[in-house]
C-alpha cells in the first residue's frame, strides 16, 4: 500500500473519531498548518459540516475538517499533584 493510501486510511478514521464525538469529549487533532503540522489537545465544544473547534488551555482552536490529518480521544489530564511541604 502506497503512503497516500496509508494516508487515507488514517484521514477517514480521523474524520470517523470527529463525526462520532460528543460535545465534551477530549481529544487531540492534528492538522496542516502551513508547511507542517499543529496538535490541538483539548475538549470538543463545536463542531459544523466544515470544521470542529477544540477549547485548548490556551483558548479556542478552530479546525478545518479538509486540514484534519489525525485525530484520537484521550483521557482526561491527571490531577495536580500536591506541593511537597
């Protein structure tokens, strides 16, 4: 199988992740961002028939679906340690 077929695969399962998420859900999206790649880790709280906006500890990210090239749930943050006395 060629790396753009491989790369398909991987779109459509991205998309799939995407389409079947709910509002709330924490994920990570990786998307073309100019020459490169940019990770989006946060929790789903939009999505529309062209993009998904991810709320990020460093604010809101709008995706683009026709960018998105992965995409996973993960589990929650762990909690924050307590200081050490």
């Amino acid at each position: 199988m060629t790396d753009s077929g491989q790369d398909a695969i991987a779109r459509a399962h991205a998309l799939g992740v995407l389409r079947d998420a709910a509002i709330g859900d924490r994920l990570v999206v990786r998307a073309h961002h100019g020459d490169g790649a940019r990770d989006a880790l946060g929790v789903l709280v939009a999505r529309s028939a062209g993009a998904v906006t991810i709320d990020t500890r460093r604010g809101p990210v709008e995706v683009r679906l026709a960018d998105v090239v992965a995409a996973k749930p993960v589990p929650p943050p762990p909690a924050p340690r307590s200081r050490r006395p």
